[in-house]
C-alpha cells in the first residue's frame, strides 16, 4: 500500500509510492518508445492494461477490445490504490496515512502516432467529455478532497508512455499548492467581495499585453508572474469554480482554445514537451465564489535549478509580454507531424 | 533591469530577468563543455569574468590573475542587480519591484576537474568559509531580506558551465518556501515552545531507520516526507537559527559530512546531478528559537512532471528508510573520477 506523510515543517504531503519502488540502479527511467505492436495504449493491446473504466465506442463493440475512439483505465501502477481506509495515524511527531486514491489514465486516441493537437476539435471534445464524467463519478467518493486532471507529454515532462494520454488523481488530501491558491482567494475576497481570478481576468483583457487568445467563452493569456517562459493559463471569462461543473454548451469553446494554444506552442517552440494541470476547487465547495477553475501550461524549455527547488522562488528569462505577443503573432498554428 | 513580481493569488514572487531576456530559438540551453583555455572559471582567464569580490589566495598574488584558490564573482548573467533601489510599484492589481539584489558565484577549486567531492577537506572548509564571509558581507545592506546559497551540479541540475562552482542570491523578499518554513516552525513553537527542527532531529537519532552518518556537530539524514528519491537533509545537532552564525570550531565537522554525504550519493546513484541549498533564518532573525538552518541536497533521479508541478504534491518512488538504508551501506565512499 502506497503512504501518504506530511511533511511535519511546511504541512506539504507526498507520496511514498512502495508499488514503484525504486533502488539506485533503477534510475533514470527512459520513456519507452515501442511500436505499435507493444504499446499497451494501442487497439488490440487492451488486454495488457486493467480492464476499462469507461470508454467511447463503436456501436456494438466489446469493452476491453477495439473499436473505441477514448479508453479510461486504472493506471497499472498506481501511485495511490483505490481500495482501503485512510488509518490516519502518527508516527512520534509525524503523520502518514495510508495512500488511498484513484489513479487514471485517459488514452485519448487509439492512433499512436497522434498528439492531442493533431485530434479534431470533436476529439478533444470528448477528451474533455471524458475529464468530466470521470470526475463526477469520482466526487461521490466521500474519501476523496480533491480530484486533479494533467497531462504530461514529451519525455522531459515526466511522460513514461509516448502514446497520447492524460491522468486523473483523486487525493484524500488537498495538495498544498492548491490549499494557497484558495487561501490567496479568499483573502482577497474578505478584502474586496470580488473573485480575484475575475479581477485579474477583467484586467488582463483590458490592458491586453498578455493576451494570447480569446474566444467567447474562454481566454489565454501569459500570467503576470509567469514562473517559466511562455507559462500559459487558460481560463473560462465566467466565473465557475469547478472544471466538472462547466456547461456542455462550453466545452467545444474549450476544446478550440485548447488546440490553438496548445498549436500555437508547437509552433512557437517546435514542438515541446509541456505539462498541463487543471487546477479546479476541491470537492467540497467552500469557497464557491472565490475560486475559479482554470488550466495552466507549463513548456519544458529551461532545467528547474537549485534556487527554484530551495525557494519556490523562480527566475523567468521570457517576459510574459513578450511570450504573449509571440504567440498572438501566430497566426495559423500549424499541426505539427 | 530585471523585475519582481508577485503572483496576485498565492503571494509568490518571481524574478522576469531581462538580462537573460529569452526568444524561442534560445531554448533549450545546453551546459557549455569548454576546454580549460575557454573556461571563464579557470586560471589565467580571470579577465572573463566580473572583477572578484574576494578570494582566498597565495601571499603576493594579484586580484584577478592567478594564485588563488577560490575566488567569488559577480555572476556575469546576474538575475538580479546590486544597484538600484526597490521601486516597489502596483500594474492594477499586481505588484512588482525592481530586481534589486545580488547574484554572485563562487568558485570552489581552480581546477577545471574537480567537483567538489574531489576536493580536500581543508578545500571544502575554505567553500564554507567563502559562503559565510559572503552572508555576513551582505547581510549589511538593509535592502536585502534573505541570503541564499545553493549549488547546481551537471546539467540535468541545471549549470550552466561545468566548472565546480556554487551561487549566492541575496534578495529583498523573502522566498515562499523559506517563508512557509518560518510559519511551520512558527506555529509548532506556539504549541510546543519547542524548536520543531531540534524535535525532528531528537526523534530521528533515537529511531535510526532514517540516518545516514552523523558526527559529533552535523547529522545527515533521509527526511519522513522526501519529496525525491534520495532526498538528504544535513542538520546542525544544536539549536541555530542561521547557517553564517555557525561556529569556526564547527565548520571541519560541517567540510567533512558534507564530503562524505555527496561521496555516498555519487558512489550510490553513480555520480548523479544534483542541487543542494542552504535554509537559513532570513536577514532579520525574528524567529531565532523556532528556526533551524539545514542544507536540502535533491539528486535529480527522475524527472517532476505535470503532477507535481501543478500541486506541490510529490510522488517519490524510493521510501527515506530504503534510501538511507542504501547510503547508510556505503562504508567508504570513493571519490569519483
């Protein structure tokens, strides 16, 4: 069983994850490029992953066997297991528990040679069809305090796998960057009975410096403290705490910002690895006017350094300025092959 | 001149370093392999870098040529100046300031071959001394609120140029983690009137499983909640607030854990990139009972991705007791060549 421990100092939990258990000799972990033949992500493999969750399929086809367009499975090693109690307990002045949660994957296309820019915008859609209905079935889990969506792509971004896909993690914990963003939020909200991320949004569209693209429903800009070049933040112009709770009517407009920002770095940056993370309120809605759900982009372009690690204190070497008027400048993102 | 900015949610603050101003094509940044005669680090070509700021050095020998046996210098690509006042400023609802604050580099060995476990313990006490000269230096410039010290080893720790070297940033904030360290340690003391780090490094010592090596001063250790496999905090065994009040007397004992500690992390993870960082009290010591200066060494094994970056929350594949039992085994630590 895979634990969770508190960092005792600064309050940060983290996964102790025995089931990956690693001596020296392990590491580095390599992305494994396989032909199609191997991948555990490609039609006719099905059988080498944990049967599906759910997925989109052809009328009439078998689940765990071809014929769908979008597969969710458990993730075969787990950083966090769904079954169990949480047996929080302390250990002298520590704490731990045991590393309960949901581990998912979203295989978000059954060809291995595409990434999620090169789907069509129906696609995508049903990426993020997918996302929703994952988290909503997830939320009646009373262990669970927050559910989080990311993608890792490229090797330098942590992928393990090269077939296009995303993840799911459900934690009886907030993660604690999550925590200060909803604490930063309310104080803001104590102080002035307005949602800052509206505020900021409001701002940001009327100065348009950092404005990358807009379409009726959401915006993508260049965050005023950026933390790495051409850091991207796409957010929905409404406020809304919770990505699960977005309406139906607005996820092709997500889906259109999502492949034009996500094109639009390709090109900007032949193509990068890049991490997103959807940052959405933790299940229980306390702070439904404060917070606002959003996704963020991070490229993998500069190598995190020691300063950055000690002090969560970045350095930037891009303006967000300039990245934004970068990438406004692109006018027809291009799918990159 | 580069700028601070604060994120308006979670109060972190981020340098946007102009001088380092970055299009896309400058990514990715690769270390620079030079050969000894194009080393700016290395004797005779003292005249590439900024003049020094201090150096240890033969009788008789002139600044800025050869003779010495370490030198510190103004980082040619500062990310922050030394000249200028703060300007502090609001853009609406941000915050920004002027990147007022200084960034300089020492460099531990003239020899171009070396790392620093390579050096000799009297070597590794002169790196130390140079640290604490420098803290002790800037700590009289009233504009500055924390000092820190940290060290990038190969390029997948982000260096830049391969010649051992550690850096120095003094900054006029105080940086978010060693903030939310303050308040940790803050909020155990209310409890506890105990310093939490002293608590921490009591109980460990009694339970062993998480000790590597100690000695009669300093105690090197895998921490309860690592955030990365290998993770290794050393601690001072006594009570105090700020790494550059260390005690002459204790600084052999410091040199020679420290040689010992990265000996046993090369010879176990062959050699592996890593940062290390010193946590030390800010500038103004109002926590000088809670607080406790410990240095965080973080082999860079595996690569953070989208999960960790977006929330804090770290997954770590080898457990602190399997890790420190691993360090522990290393009987004699061989330098690596």
């Amino acid at each position: 069983m895979p634990e969770l421990r508190k960092d005792p100092i600064v309050g940060r939990w983290v996964i102790i994850s025995t089931e990956r258990g690693k001596r020296p000799s392990d590491f580095p972990m390599e992305t494994r490029k396989r032909d199609t033949k191997l991948c555990p992500f490609c039609p006719t493999n099905e059988s080498s992953t944990p049967p599906e969750i759910m997925a989109f399929r052809d009328d009439g086809s078998k689940s765990n066997t071809p014929g769908w367009s979008l597969r969710v499975i458990p993730n075969k090693f787990p950083a966090l297991r769904i079954e169990g109690d949480l047996n929080r307990e302390g250990v002298g002045i520590f704490d731990k528990m045991n590393g309960v949660g949901a581990h998912e994957v979203i295989v978000e296309t059954p060809d291995h040679t595409k990434d999620i820019i090169d789907l069509e915008l129906k696609e995508i859609e049903n990426v993020i069809w997918a996302y929703r209905d994952r988290i909503n079935d997830l939320k009646r889990d009373p262990r669970f305090r927050h559910i989080m969506i990311f993608k890792n792509q490229g090797e330098a971004a942590g992928a393990s796998l090269e077939h296009s896909h995303s993840q799911l993690i459900a934690t009886p914990i907030v993660p604690i960057r999550i925590l200060s963003e909803m604490e930063g939020a309310q104080k803001y909200y104590e102080f002035k009975e307005r949602c800052i991320f509206c505020d900021i949004i409001r701002q940001e569209l009327n100065d348009g410096t950092r404005i990358i693209v807009e379409n009726d429903k959401f915006v993508a800009l260049s965050p005023f403290a950026a933390r790495f070049p051409f850091e991207t933040w796409v957010m929905p112009k409404k406020h809304n705490p919770a990505f699960e709770n977005m309406k139906p009517e607005n996820i092709p407009f997500f889906a259109e910002i999502l492949k034009d920002i996500l094109g639009r770095l390709a090109v900007a940056l032949n193509n990068p690895a890049y991490n997103y993370v959807i940052h959405s309120s933790p299940v229980e809605i306390n702070h439904k006017d404060e917070y606002h759900w959003h996704l963020e982009i991070m490229p993998k372009l500069t190598k995190v350094a020691g300063f950055e690690w000690g002090t969560g204190f970045y350095i930037n070497p891009t303006t967000p300025e300039d990245a934004a008027l970068y990438l406004r400048e692109i006018k027809k993102p291009q799918p990159v092959v």
